[in-house]
C-alpha cells in the first residue's frame, strides 16, 4: 500500500461488503467449537426457532444478543460454542402442513400417517433452510458442525429416556383432566398456544329450585350451554346467608337431575351472588372444586366442539348454537331471568383461531410438585440460575410455587409419539424406550409430547445427553448464558431449569438474559393486524445486517422491550459509513504501514496520549458493561468514542503531523491511527462484524480474522491524566470559539482576533505548547496568550476552566450589518408571531380546528416567540458593545 492509496472502496457500501464475508468465515471454520484443554468453555444453546416460516424481528434480537456474547467471549480466549438448532414445533408444523394439503385438495386422514409424516418431514428441509440463510444474513457465529433438530435421533432417544424415567418415578401419569382443547384441531393446547382476547359476552343469570320446594338459589354463567354438566352448586363456609341450605339440593333446570349445595372455600362471597354452578368437566377450578367434594364429571361436548349424548335433547348442535337455544328455553321457562353485558377475555387458538374450550380429557401428565420443589430450592443455593434483570427470578418463582400438573400429550401426529403401549385385549400399558417383544398384540398410544417436553431437555440433550461420557456433554454442559424474551419464562426456561436439575444434577446454564419484546416507534406490538411488522430481511438488504444488528441490541437495557424505527437504522448507518470513511483516511495516510512495523514508542503529542487514554477508558468500560450484559450502555460509550473522540478530534489534529515535514511525528501518527482503529474494530466487532472485519482486513494485521483477534485490555502506560486535562482544555476552547462565531455568524474562513486570560503560567505554557491547534481549529489572524491579557471594550467572550477567551468585535464582524441583518431577522419573526396570535385569538378557529391542530399553533406560537426575544436581546447586546 503506498500514500493515498487503499483497497478499501470509496464508498461505504454494506451489501458488497457483506457478500461472501459468511461464507468465508464458514470455510475457515472461525465459529467451531476446538475443544481445546487450556482454554474455559463458554457455551450458548440457540433457542431453537420453529420450522414454519421467516424469521422476526425479535429472532434478529435475541441471535444477535448471543452473536455479540459467543463473539467476545472467543476474543476472550475462551473455547466458545454457540450450539443451532430448529425445533419441530408440532401444531405450528402439522397446521402449516394441513394448510398446504387442503390447498392441494387433500387431507392427512387420505394420506395416512406415514405419509403425513413424511410430507412433514419435506416441509421441514425446505424451511430450515431458509433460516439457515437468514442467519447467514445475520452474520450469526454459530457451529453448524453441531447443528442439532428437536426430532433427530439422538433427542428423540433422550425424550424417550426421560418420558420414561419420570413415568417409573411415578412423575409421569394418565389421568383426567381439564386442559385447554382446540375444537377445530381437536388437540390439546399448551396455555403459551392460547391467545386471550377481549370479546363482548354476556352474564346469565339464573335461579335454580330448591329440590324441596322451598325456594331457589341464584348463580350466573357466561357458557350457559355447560349447565347441562353441572353437579353442584357451591357457596362459601362462612356466609350466612346459605348456612341453611349447605347439604341440600337443587333440581337442575332442563336435566332435572338433583344436585347437592356444597360448601367451598374458593367461591367468593362478595362477587354476585355469592354462589357458583359448579361444571367439573368443562372448568378447571370447578374441576378442582369436584375433586374435593367428590363429584361427578359430566362431558357434554364432543371433541368438535358439538354437543353430545349428555346434552340431550340439544345433542348434535354446535356448542354456540346450542348456546342460543337454551337461553331462549330458560327464558321461556322463567329459569333465566337476566342477561347482563359482560366484556370478557376469552381464549382463542393461536393456530386454528377456534374459540379454546376448558375440556375434561384423558391425557399424559407430569406430576409438578416434586420438579418444582428442586426447581424453587436451587434459587437458595450458590450454584443458582441468574436472571438478568434480577426482577424476573420473581417472575420465575412465583410461576414454580403456584404450578399445575403440566399436560404433556397432543392429538398430533408430526412429534415424539408418547413410549407408551396398550394391550389390545387386556389393557394393559406398557411404557418404555422400546417397543414391547411382541408388537402384534400391542398398539402404541397414538399422541404426540407437547413440543415443549423435548425443548426443556435442550441444554444437555443437544450435547449428547442420555450418554453422560459424550465428549460435547462433558465439555460444554452445563451452559453458560441463556438468552430469551421475557414472555417465555414460564414455559420454557422453568421447564428447562426444572429438567435440568432432575437429570443432571444441577442448573442448565448460569445466567438467563432477558429482552423485552420489539415494538413499533409508538409502543404497539408488531402485528399483522396493524400492519406495523418489520421483516429484518428488508432492512438487511436496504441497510446492511450491521446497522439492524447494532439497533437491535444497544435500543433497551436488560428486561425491557425496544422501539424499532427506520430513522434508527438510517441514523446508524450514517455512524457505519462515519467509521468507514475515517478508516479510509486512516489507510489512506498509512504509506505501506505494515504490522510489525507498528511503533508507539516515539514522541507523543497531547493529542496522541488523550487519544490513548480515550482508549483506555473505552476498553474498560465496554468490557465492564458488556459483562453486566449492558449493551445499550456499550453501544452509546462506542458511539461517542468513535464519532466524537476519534473522528471528531483525534483524525482532525492529526492532520497536523500528517501534512507536516516531521518524519518521526508522521510515523508515531501513523501507528496510533493503526492502533488505535484496531483495538477499536476489535470492540466493536461483536456488534458490527461484517464491517469490522472487512476494515481490520485492510489495517495492519496478524492472524487470520479479527473474529479469532485478541480482545483489547487496558494498557496502563498509554494512560495519561494530565494529557486528558490538556486536551480538555483545548476542546473547550475550540468548541467555545467556533460557538461564538456561529453566533454572530462569523464563517471558519473569515480570520478573527483571540486572546486568551489564563488563570495560571502553567496553563499559559499549556496553551503555548499547542498553539498549532488553536491556530488550525479557531483560525485567529491574531493569538495572544497570557495570564496579563487586558479585556479590550467591545468583545465577545467565553469563560472555560482555567481561562478567559476574548474574541474582539472589531475584524470579527460589521456591526452595522449585522445589527441591520438582525433587525430584518426580528421583523420576520415578529410578523410571524403577529400571524400566529391572530389565528389562536380566532374563537371559531379554537373550537372547531382539532386539538391536535390547536396546540401544533400554540407551540409555534412558543417557539416564535423564544426567538424574537433572543434576536432582540443580541441586537442590545450589540448597540451596547
């Protein structure tokens, strides 16, 4: 490389840039785990996005976030595997597939389950490669050699061994229960698989008869059509008004089947009437309610969401439909004898859109109360799991203390069907990693586990878990960091910790971050609805996956969502194509600069020690951040030490020596601008790496790529205090001298008169020492300097630490023209405040113009104002000079 030339391009360009750069990274093999002995794992478990589409904004986040940790922690010198993955996600998966199958004319019953599975299977391979090529647009440093799916064999053997551990336990069990149920699919839902929404229902309210004639009992419902199940109606022990009636029954309208009053703790007193049906079969506190009073359970519903033999006459109608009709039959028998207006939320599936119904079933449960227990002790000991925020614990804990039994079977076909076996002629089950020795007489369950049964085993199962002596598992379990959204805590991260500890022995990983959600600039969630959703993929292609990276993971500090907006973006590709352009002068000024010719030993300038020390200060306190997961925090202390210490200052003085005949301060520039904008591309590559590295590429380097360079650490000889306070000194000023001329509208070009007042020798020889730079950034015709300088009549002045600047009128401006320039400015603005006064002085304007329009004059009028008083103000400044 030779003066003024570089193999950098002119123009900062991101997709050009970006091109081949992962490719490249892959064939070097950066981002394999080496197991090597002398170095600390550190070991990150991608949360494995579902196999059914594109990925979100909130996909870009969360990846990025763990890009940015497994890329310094490399840096770092440790031995880093950043482990990726997919998971089958069952109903999102088999309704994608059902959709493309209706779309062909066919169903999955035509095709059989063989069939299905394998059209499963197809959809699978097509959309795991698209994510894998929207990580690649990431940039993401994962290890593809270790690249593992929720339903390959080796986490299918490890679900099997843990269904069947747990069942030997007694922790797994088959039971009734209620469970949320989608009618449309006809499977059961995980509570995460339920969206709830404010939809405008109704109270019903109704009078029961005492079975003996002596009266009746009022309750109210919003699903008049699940009364046909009720089996008792219950009121609290200690209200008075039903002492009397606790142990009797009521005649249930319509059925005409006798049901007991019971007495519950649960029921509310103060709310409505202080009794409740009681439905065990179709409500899961009414369900508990039965288990302690011993009651029936009443199934009125088929699996579609029709009514059933139990519902009698109303037996075959649509759960809604029957809904209607007998409510028109209690009217009319004098049962119901109001109907109030009730806005309610109410459980809708996330998949089919089916309004989810409480549904009494036959499933596979897991026994909580045992995994939770470990789950909440861990949390007392040292070795716990670390939320950060810390506040999530509570959210944590308080989700393990208050848990259900956790129902595990779906009625899905695409997923890890349950190890479990029914004799056909006897019954009998059979549970076990392998099929029973004669399978003709045996048919296995036809269920499939929730999806996230094989996703809490994750940690460990991809590292090769149930085999304990698997190298990987050995190595890298247990984990060291996880990060996730805030709105999986529940039922994903409890489930992993509560499986981690039950089959390794301990947490699955040290520390838990937590993010927010990604929201549009206003606040709202990203929605198809409100049309406000952001593809990442579009702001890779129009900005660059730099620039959407550093947005994403320095917007909000731990635990909080993040305002997405374009403007960001933009504002941060304007900071890319900064760094880019300065990196070119950098180069551009180097002469052939090769690394081992780097040398900073040599005389140093103020400018040269701040800019060290700037350094200095920057590498501690992004490495201290970043530990703390403070990337908002990193992100803003890089910013300003990139454009303003380095651009802004650092590259501008060192033009001086640059452009001047001393070869030693030429070559010591030289090498701090190689220095420094490495250590600086080394900080700010877990953020930005494309960039990053295609600049360190072109800097003086060793080694392969800055993704294997050394992370930087503080070196204590290159901070200079004194240096900083000088430098301080001098920026102050400039910044002082360039305000006063913007001020009184004075160009850089035009020379002025400036005389400094010291307050000390010490800072007078300061000063004098770097006259250079005052005379390069303030421009004076004239400098004086000294702790004696006579403050002339007619001046404009600053007052900095340690000094007095004096700027005099004369030479610095015409007075008269710029008193008639500033009385032409006053005019206009009082015309314009004139203007504005009229319109809100305008009664007929106030009332009928929107508010919006209203307060948009109103600060007009602010604004005007504010500046006829500072244009009035200058020019007395100015006739009094």
């Amino acid at each position: 490389m030779t003066m003024n030339e570089t193999t950098m391009p002119t123009k900062y360009d991101p997709k050009a840039i970006e091109e081949g750069r992962y490719e490249w990274w892959l064939k070097e093999k950066v981002f394999e785990a080496k197991s090597e002995a002398d170095k600390t794992p550190y070991t990150i478990v991608i949360p494995p996005p579902n196999v059914t589409g594109k990925l979100h904004l909130g996909h870009a986040w969360d990846t990025a976030l763990q890009d940015i940790l497994t890329r310094m922690k490399r840096m770092q010198g440790y031995d880093v595997l950043w482990l990726p993955g997919m998971d089958h996600a069952g109903i999102a998966t088999q309704a994608k597939v059902e959709q493309k199958l209706r779309e062909q004319g066919t169903t999955r019953y035509d095709l059989g389950r063989e069939k299905f599975l394998e059209e499963s299977w197809k959809w699978k391979d097509e959309y795991a490669g698209h994510i894998r090529e929207q990580w690649s647009k990431l940039g993401l440093g994962l290890d593809y050699s270790r690249e593992r799916f929720t339903l390959d064999e080796g986490l299918s053997k490890a679900v099997q061994k843990v269904f069947v551990n747990l069942y030997e336990k007694g922790l797994i069990y088959r039971g009734e229960y209620i469970i949320n149920w989608d009618p449309a699919t006809k499977t059961a839902l995980s509570d995460i698989e339920v969206i709830h929404k404010d939809v405008q229902g109704a109270f019903y309210h109704m009078r029961y008869p005492l079975t003996d004639g002596s009266g009746s009992i009022e309750i109210a419902t919003t699903r008049p059509e699940t009364m046909l199940g009720d089996t008792a109606v219950a009121v609290h022990p200690d209200d008075e008004r039903y002492q009397h009636l606790i142990g009797k029954t009521v005649t249930l309208p319509i059925v005409g089947r006798d049901i007991p009053i019971v007495a519950d703790d649960y029921v509310d007193m103060e709310f409505g009437s202080g009794a409740v049906k009681i439905t065990p079969a179709h409500d899961p506190n009414d369900f508990e309610i039965g288990n302690r009073h011993d009651l029936e359970r009443v199934l009125v519903m088929n699996e579609d969401g029709s009514m059933n033999d139990n519902a009698g006459k109303y037996k075959g109608m649509d759960r809604f439909e029957c809904r209607k009709q007998i409510v028109k039959d209690l009217q009319e028998s004098g049962v119901l004898f109001d109907i109030e207006d009730h806005l309610h939320s109410v459980g809708h599936s996330e998949r089919s859109g089916a309004v989810v119904e409480p549904y009494l079933s036959t499933q596979w449960f897991v026994k909580m109360e045992p995994l939770a227990k470990q789950a909440i002790e861990l949390q007392n000991q040292e070795d716990k799991v670390n939320f950060v925020p810390s506040r999530f614990e509570n959210t944590y804990l308080r989700w393990m203390e208050n848990i259900r039994d956790w129902c595990i079977s779906r009625q899905l076909w695409w997923g890890h069907r349950i190890p479990a076996w029914y004799h056909k002629e006897t019954g009998e089950i059979h549970v076990g990693e392998e099929a029973p020795a004669d399978p003709e007489n045996w048919e296995q369950d036809n269920d499939v586990l929730d999806t996230w049964f094989s996703s809490a085993l994750w940690p460990f199962s991809t590292m090769g878990w149930p085999d304990e002596e698997a190298a990987d598992y050995k190595r890298y379990y247990p984990t060291s960091a996880l990060v996730t959204g805030y709105d999986i805590i529940a039922f994903w991260v409890s489930r992993m910790i509560f499986q981690g500890i039950e089959f390794t022995g301990g947490r699955p990983f040290k520390d838990v971050l937590i993010h927010g959600l990604v929201r549009d600039e206003e606040g709202r969630k990203m929605s198809k609805s409100l049309g406000n959703g952001v593809d990442p993929m579009d702001v890779i292609a129009d900005y660059g996956a730099d620039s959407l990276r550093y947005v994403l993971t320095t917007g909000s500090s731990p635990g909080q969502d993040l305002r997405f907006s374009m403007d960001k973006v933009e504002s941060i590709w304007n900071f890319a194509n900064k760094i880019w352009n300065a990196s070119r002068f950098a180069l551009m000024n180097m002469d052939g600069l090769k690394f081992e010719e780097i040398d900073l030993t040599g005389e140093k300038s103020v400018a040269d020690k701040w800019i060290l020390t700037r350094l200095n200060d920057t590498i501690e306190n992004v490495t201290s951040l970043a530990d703390r997961y403070e990337f908002g925090e990193v992100g803003r202390t890089l910013y300003n030490f990139i454009w303003d210490d380095f651009c802004s200052w650092y590259i501008e003085m060192a033009k001086l020596p640059l452009n001047g005949e001393n070869e030693e301060a030429k070559k010591t520039t030289r090498s701090i601008l190689a220095y420094v904008l490495d250590q600086t591309m080394r900080l700010l590559h877990p953020f930005m790496p494309f960039i990053t590295e295609e600049i360190w590429q072109n800097l003086p380097h060793e080694g392969k790529s800055i993704t294997e360079a050394a992370w930087p650490t503080v070196n204590e000889q290159f901070t200079d205090r004194a240096a900083e306070e000088e430098m301080k000194l001098l920026i102050d000023i400039i910044r002082s001298v360039r305000n006063i001329r913007a001020e009184v509208n004075t160009p850089m070009s035009n020379p002025i008169q400036l005389m400094i007042r010291t307050t000390s020798e010490e800072t007078t020889d300061r000063l004098k020492k770097n006259e250079a730079y005052l005379e390069r950034f303030c421009h004076p015709e004239n400098l004086q300097i000294g702790t004696d300088i006579q403050s002339p009549d007619k001046a404009m002045t600053a007052v900095v630490t340690g000094a007095e600047l004096f700027l005099p009128l004369e030479g610095l401006i015409n007075l008269d023209e710029e008193i008639a320039r500033l009385e032409k400015e006053l005019d206009k603005w009082t015309k314009e405040v004139e203007r504005v006064e009229k319109k809100l002085s305008n009664e007929r304007f106030v009332s009928k113009a929107p508010e919006a329009v209203v307060n948009e004059e109103r600060e007009k009028q602010k604004d005007y104002m504010s500046k006829q008083e500072a244009v009035k103000t200058r020019i007395a400044e100015l006739k009094n000079n």
